[in-house]
C-alpha cells in the first residue's frame, strides 16, 4: 500500500430503524435485583430509552457479510467469537480483494492495515416511540417482559426467566451510517454496505433471534455525499427510499452518482 492516503468524499446513509418483532440488545444487569430482570436491554443512561449501539449494526453486517461471503474465520476473538482477517498485504489488496476488511478495519498488528471504511453511529429511539411507549403503560418504561421457560428433557421441570424487549413496531432513527472514499474501488465496495443491510434484514438484530426476536426493517433510507475537494457542500442522491429494496434497484445509479460527485483526484 502506498504511504500516502488521500480522503476523496464520504457517502452518507441516513435512515429509520422499525423492530417488526420485540427486540433486545443486551445491556448491563448490575443491581438488578433478585426476582427482577434476567437480560436487560442496554439503556442510555441521561434518558433511560432504549437505544440501537452501532457496534451492534456493524458488527452484525460484518458477521453476515463474511458468511455470505464464505471467508475463513481465522481470527479468535476472546474464547468464544471468531472473525475473518486478512492476514497478509496480498490477501488485502488495495485495488481489490477482501471487501469485509477494507469496509470494516482489521486489528493493529495484522500486515495488511489501512483505513477502515465504515463508521456506524448509535441510534436513538425517536420522539414518537418515546412517547407512544409513555402512554402504552409498559411493564418497564419503554421495554416490556418477555418471559421463556427453559425444560429440564429429565425431569420435565421448569425454570422460567425475564428477558426484556422493546415492543415490536417502535422505531429508532436518525441511524447514520459514514462511508468513506479513498478510492475507485471504495466507491464499488459501496455495494457491499447495502448488501450486509439486506442481510441484516433477513436476519435478525441483537439476541434471541432464533426465538422470535430481532427482526428490523430499514426505512426512509437517505443517500448524501460530500466531496472533498468541496467538503462544505452535502449533496443529496433522490428522495428517501421507503425501503431497502427500492434502494437495491438504483444501486448502479448511485454507483454512477458516487462516481460524478467524488470524482478521481
């Protein structure tokens, strides 16, 4: 890779996050009391709403992208979690390669370094779900209980346990997704952000997923771009989309407005 490393633009992607079913995203369950809450949602702490971390977002992306990618997991994280990263410069490839590392960033003492691409802010409820959660007298504020009963395939015996969700049809947004352009082929890995969205959708967010929870919806999804020969000046792709698939139809046209719009050096 080169030395020098030039910031061409940035592509915005603005959007509505809908949860189609309860959605939980695990949160910190100190001083919870005995008899209380088992899985807690993570809460911000000046308004105590719910809310979606980006690292969730992303991490999720990236998981899904990998797998749809069918890239090796060489890489422990911890005991338990495994992760792609390109091992060498070659495996890389500025011009080419692997896009999950170039878009998502691979750790400091791997080789094959360079800016990472994506950036995925944290998401708030809305005002609206804020105050239609107020007024629906939840069993939490803004969250209600779910509760699981785990059987012992022995005995038969049952030991129940409280997982707490936000309902299903409350909405967070503005979610704000930051892609950043050094490159040609940055503008085509573009591609490959909207895919690990659809995926996303397919799937599901947070945990739970395979009992019913996590599963969103994209909405009113906005494009933007700034070059930075210009930087001041924020351009906008068309409407809003109401949906992700609208968006996946136009996606060789903003490849093209990309181009246009943040232009080679």
């Amino acid at each position: 890779m080169s030395d020098i490393i030039t910031l061409r633009g940035r592509v915005f992607i603005t959007c509505q996050i809908k949860a189609l079913t309860g959605l939980h995203i695990g949160g910190s369950s100190t001083g919870m009391e005995i008899g209380g809450v088992d899985n807690t949602v993570i809460r911000d702490p000046l308004s105590n709403t719910p809310y979606i971390p980006g690292s969730s977002l992303r991490g999720k992306m990236r998981s899904l992208l990998e797998k749809s990618l069918g890239l090796h997991q060489n890489n422990p994280i911890g005991q338990q979690v495994r992760i792609h990263t390109c091992k060498t410069s070659l495996e890389y490839d500025a011009k080419g390669g692997c896009p999950v590392c170039h878009i998502f960033g691979v750790p400091g003492e791997v080789e094959a370094t360079g800016p990472t691409l994506l950036v995925v802010r944290d998401t708030p409820m809305t005002k609206a779900s804020k105050q239609a959660l107020e007024q629906a007298h939840t069993d939490l504020d803004y969250t209600e209980l779910k509760t699981e009963v785990a059987i012992d395939r022995v005995t038969s015996a049952a030991t129940p346990r409280n997982l707490e969700r936000v309902p299903a049809g409350t909405v967070f947004g503005p979610a704000e997704l930051v892609f950043s352009i050094y490159s040609d082929a940055d503008i085509q890995r573009l591609r490959y952000v909207i895919d690990g969205m659809q995926l996303l959708e397919d799937d599901y967010l947070g945990g739970y997923g395979s009992r019913g929870s996590g599963k969103i919806e994209f909405g009113q999804i906005a494009v933007s771009a700034r070059s930075s020969k210009n930087y001041s000046q924020k351009q906008d792709f068309r409407p809003p989309y109401e949906s992700l698939y609208q968006l996946e139809q136009d996606i060789n046209d903003l490849i093209a407005w990309v181009k246009h719009i943040i232009p080679k050096e």
